[in-house]
C-alpha cells in the first residue's frame, strides 16, 4: 500500500513538473478534484481522443459522432432519472469529521474479505502442490464458504436497502460489519443521507423568471436525445452508433486519487443502437471490440479485466467494467452497458414526441434497444501516464528518468537536435525540423549537452530524437535516436519521413 501511495505521488510530482497535470486554480492553492493539462497533457490527451475518435468513427462506416451542448432542458434529467436518483449514500465519521460514500465502505469491506479468501487459497495451493484444484477447494473449504455466505449476505442486504431507500439499515450494516473509519480507526458514525452529484445552475435573469439547468452528468443523453435527428440527417440504418467526446460534471462525495476521480472530467461515450433481442450479441461484441482497442494501445494485456456486474442498474440487462491495474490496484477505467430502451423510451414518455425507428428490412416501427461503451478520457489518461513512468539503473550504474509513452500518443514525436550550437549545425537542424513539424508535433532544443538534453526528451516521453552533427552538413545523414532501446542509427535525410511514419503511426484496427 505504501508503495503504492508513493508510485502515486511520484506521478502526479512528474506531471506537474513537466507540465502534463497541473492542480486547477493552484495560484489559490487548487480547486479539490479538478486539473488543468498543461502543454504536454494537452497534447497527450488529445493524441487519445484522436485514436478513440478514428477507432470508433473513422473505422466503422455505421458510427458517426456529434458535440451536443453541457446544458440541456431540465425534463432530460427528470426523464433519465437523474433529478431523483442520481444519489450517492454518504456518511461521516463524527470523530475524524471525514465523509465517505457508504457503498463504498462496503465495497471496500467485501475487497478485506475477499483478499482473505484468496490467502485462504494461495495457503492451500502451496500445501498440495501440482495436485490443487482450486474450484473444489473453493466449493468445499468451510472457512471459504462461511466468508462467501458473509459476502453474498452483506452486497444482497445492502442492495435492498438501496433499492427500498432504507438509509437507516445501511448505518446498520456499516455497523454489523465492524466497519471503522479507514484513517481513524473510528466507529461513530452518523445516519446516511442521499447525496444528489449533479451541479446545477440558473439560467436566464431572475427578472425573466430563472430556470434551474443541471450541467451533464454524463454525455449520453445527448446521444439520447438528438437520436432520430442523427438518425434522418446521417441517414443511418440500424444497427448504427453515435458517438461524443465531451465533459461532464459530477459532485463526487470524496474525491481522491488525483485525476481518477474529478468533479469535471471528459468521456468518450458511443450509443449503438440496435433492433430489440439482439442486444446482447452487439454488447458481447462490442466488449471484445473495446478490450481490442485497449490491448492495441500497447499497454500490457495483464493490466486489464472485465469486471461483470452481477447486481445491474434498473435500465440494464447485462454490464460489464473494463478495469485497468492503476497504481492503486484495480479500477474501472470503461463502462460497457446494455441499456435496454429504457432511456428513449422515458424521453417518449417525457417528451411526448416519438423516438422510434421503422426498420424496412422487417418493415416494423420500434423504438432500438441500445449497447453503450463509455470511457473516461482523464482515467485513459492516467492509465498511459501510470504504465509509461519509469525510472532505469543504466549499464554506468547512473539513472534514467524515462517515459515510455506508446509511440503514436507520445505529445512529441521527434526532438531535433544540433549537436553544437555553432559551425552552421542549427540552421541545418533547423532544415530538418521544417520539413517534418507539418506531419508531427517536434521540438527543437540546441541548450546543454547532448546526453542532458537525450535525458529531458526521455522525461517526457519523445520516442525519438534527431541529432544533426557536422557529417551532416557533409552527406545530408543524421542519428536518429530511440528512446526505449537508446540505439541510434545514422540515417539519411531524404528518409525521414518515411521513417518516423512507420514508427508512430497510430494502430489500424479492423
Ligand atoms: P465510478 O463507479 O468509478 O464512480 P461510474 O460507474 O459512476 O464510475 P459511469 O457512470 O459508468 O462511471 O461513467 C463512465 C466512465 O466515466 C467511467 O468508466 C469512468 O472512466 C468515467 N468517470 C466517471 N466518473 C468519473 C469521475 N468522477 N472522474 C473521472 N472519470 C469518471
């Protein structure tokens, strides 16, 4: 755990010091759970969107997108059952005065639980070597079984009193389930409240009579809402999708844990609207389509899993998380949801217009049934920024700082460098970087000494660096340096291009 915390902070002291994250507001000492990228971290996340938008839209001739506005009539949330149940349960604890959401206790207890479980296995797996089997052992054990029953009783109880809105037997089974105060070790606790995450604000003068709009808690309804217009203007057959990049705001009860969870963050939402009853064959393809694009970054395939529901949303009819190894141990990272028609069909009920389809291949009207996949672009963002920190021992004994960012999402690509700032080198380096700065993000930098200079592109993730040395004044060839292996090559001029494009070029997916 402790190291864990530390590999934390050491990325957010990074982002900040070479400008990927910085703290919002942070002149006033920062705004809790918001964050501003800055030079690097703009392009960085940009790089991602760019690939989430040519997988999703480019790459799929029945997938186009659109940017709907964060402000939206008010009955939307009323019809998406935002207003009433958009809740979280929150609790605090009167001694260390601190707030927590309740089902995350929970949660977090079941985590102790099962980790004990799991001990229970591992003991076992060593004591009978080749010969375990642990799924009979885990059917049979008494101790497993016993904190099995304890799991299923307590996420069971804790979904009817949810369901039924019994706040005070959710107090209660924080209190059957011994659970303390993670920081304090405290148990007095007060009742839970249901907190509403939305924002809202006025809109219009009060002289005219202000409404009360929300800013979005998720972009989909967007999507929702602007269905059959999407549907007419694209002429879209279904099965199709629409897709948006676009912020949205929650007011999350504790937010930690840097930019994994923000009071305003962005999502990459798509809705795939499908004929009724084949939903759930879209929503396993689109799973392995999503996990797909996730294993393409580059990142390592052990770092994800899906993580099924078993206790679904009222609107779902199966669900599923694609969670990524944070440095903080397993998280969700995308939401993959079948979402039945629920929400075109309450947009019908609230709107009173018609959100139906009529499909001429069954010559039937029916409103679609909907495949969502929805990711969070900061959490994407802290997942590369988490694989791509490192720091190396090198063959010297000296270190190396290195981000070792997916070529393609690196915010540079190319650093071009003259060897000495004098005898005409940079206005040769200068020659290169301006036949390739239209094709790719490159920096130029002709201060300090090479190896310093090697050194600051590799902290901040440039795959490649272009040296321009006095032989290149000569025959027109340069080193072009790697940033992972630390190789370099003496390649010529004319073959740049060519060159970098095959290196960092972004995946095709099929
Ligand atoms: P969590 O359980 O972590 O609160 P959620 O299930 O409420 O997340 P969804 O409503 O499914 O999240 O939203 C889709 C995606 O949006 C999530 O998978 C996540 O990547 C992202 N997301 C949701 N809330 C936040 C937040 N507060 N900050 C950053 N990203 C978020």
């Amino acid at each position: 755990m402790a190291d864990q915390d530390e590999q934390l902070k050491k990325i957010i002291a990074h982002a900040k010091e070479y400008g990927f994250v910085y703290p919002s507001s942070e002149i006033y000492d920062g705004l809790s759970a918001t964050y501003d990228y800055g030079p690097l971290g703009s392009e960085l996340k940009n790089n991602i969107k760019s690939f989430w938008w040519k997988s999703m839209v480019q790459y799929h001739e029945n997938v186009v997108g659109i940017d709907a506005a964060i402000f939206m009539h008010p009955k939307t949330w009323k019809a998406s059952g935002h207003i009433d149940a958009f809740n979280d349960p929150l609790i605090d604890n009167k001694d260390s005065k601190k707030r927590y959401r309740a089902d995350v206790l929970v949660e977090e207890w079941v985590q102790k639980i099962e980790k004990k479980i799991q001990k229970e296995v591992d003991k076992a797996a060593k004591r009978f070597g080749d010969a375990f089997d642990e799924t009979q052992f885990r059917n049979t054990n008494d101790r497993v079984l016993a904190n099995l029953e304890k799991i299923d009783g307590a996420n069971e109880r804790f979904k009817t009193a949810m369901e039924q809105n019994d706040l005070a037997d959710i107090k209660q089974l924080i209190i059957d389930l011994d659970i303390a105060d993670p920081l304090s070790g405290s148990k007095n606790w007060t009742d839970v409240r249901q907190f509403n995450l939305m924002f809202s604000t006025e809109m219009g003068s009060t002289a005219e009579g202000a409404d009360t709009v929300y800013l979005r808690p998720e972009t989909a309804q967007g999507i929702f809402v602007n269905f059959l217009n999407v549907q007419k203007t694209a002429r879209m057959k279904i099965p199709f999708g629409i897709a948006q990049i676009g912020k949205a705001f929650r007011n999350e009860i504790i937010a930690r844990q840097f930019i994994f969870r923000m009071r305003e963050f962005e999502q990459m939402e798509m809705q795939f609207f499908v004929r009724p009853g084949e939903e759930l064959e879209w929503y396993e393809k689109w799973k392995k389509e999503r996990l797909k694009w996730h294993h393409a970054i580059g990142i390592a395939k052990e770092r994800y899993r899906f993580h099924d529901h078993t206790n679904l949303a009222h609107y779902a009819n199966a669900a599923t998380d694609i969670e990524y190894e944070f440095p903080f141990g397993f998280k969700e990272l995308e939401g993959i949801h079948s979402r039945t028609d629920f929400d075109l069909k309450k947009h019908q009920e609230f709107s009173g217009k018609k959100l139906q389809y009529f499909d001429p291949e069954i010559g039937e009207n029916y409103v679609p049934y909907v495949v969502e996949t929805s990711i969070g672009l900061d959490r994407m963002f802290l997942a590369v920024l988490s694989h791509s920190y490192g720091q190396e021992t090198l063959e010297d004994g000296s270190q190396r700082m290195v981000m070792r960012i997916p070529h393609f999402l690196a915010p540079y690509k190319v650093a071009v460098l003259p060897l000495l700032k004098k005898d005409g080198l940079p206005e040769k380096a200068r020659e290169v970087l301006g036949e390739l700065k239209f094709d790719y993000n490159c920096q130029y930098d002709e201060k300090d000494a090479i190896g310093k200079r090697y050194r600051r592109q590799d902290a901040i993730g440039t795959p490649f660096c272009i040296t321009v040395d006095h032989q290149s004044l000569e025959d027109n060839t340069v080193t072009l340096r790697d940033r992972d292996s630390m190789q370099q090559e003496r390649v010529s001029i004319a073959v740049l291009q060519q060159l970098l494009r095959e290196k960092v070029t972004a995946p095709k997916l099929n």
